[in-house]
C-alpha cells in the first residue's frame, strides 16, 4: 500500500516539475522564438538529510519551509513504521 502511494506521488512531483518547466507564468505555454526571450528569477531551497545531520541549500525562507517539512515527514514515517 505505501509503495504505490509513494510511487504516485513519485510521478505526480515529476509531472509538475515537467509542467512547470513548459508553463510562463501568464498561463501561456512556451513557444520558442529567437527575438522572445523571457527572464524569470527562481529562488528555492531545499534539505538534505544525511542521517541526523540536515545540510541546507538555498534561500533560507524556502530552506526553513523544507526544513519543516523534512521534520514533519521524519516523524510521521517513524509513526508509521513503529
């Protein structure tokens, strides 16, 4: 049960990347033309555990959210498993 949740949610997060990456931010898809281009500035960030050290990336409001979001899986997968 929890390995196809994980698996859609796996393929969930990769088709919002992919439609992310074709979407302008007017709702328009991309067409590409060489006199049109469009500047956007992203900003993120993001955690990575290594065991029970986090090493966070990024803008640091995003990091905190991820940072928070991190914790919150951690201890809803422990509640889980035990």
């Amino acid at each position: 049960m929890l390995e196809t949740v994980a698996i859609i949610l796996i393929l969930l997060g990769i088709a919002l990347v992919i439609l992310g990456l074709l979407e302008r931010s007017d709702g328009n898809r991309y067409e590409y033309k060489e006199e049109y281009k469009v500047e956007k500035k992203v900003k993120g960030g993001g955690v990575i555990l290594i065991g029970p050290i986090p090493i966070i990336i990024g803008d640091p409001r995003f990091a905190l959210i991820a940072l928070i979001l991190a914790v919150i899986i951690t201890l809803l997968l422990i509640w889980v498993v035990t």
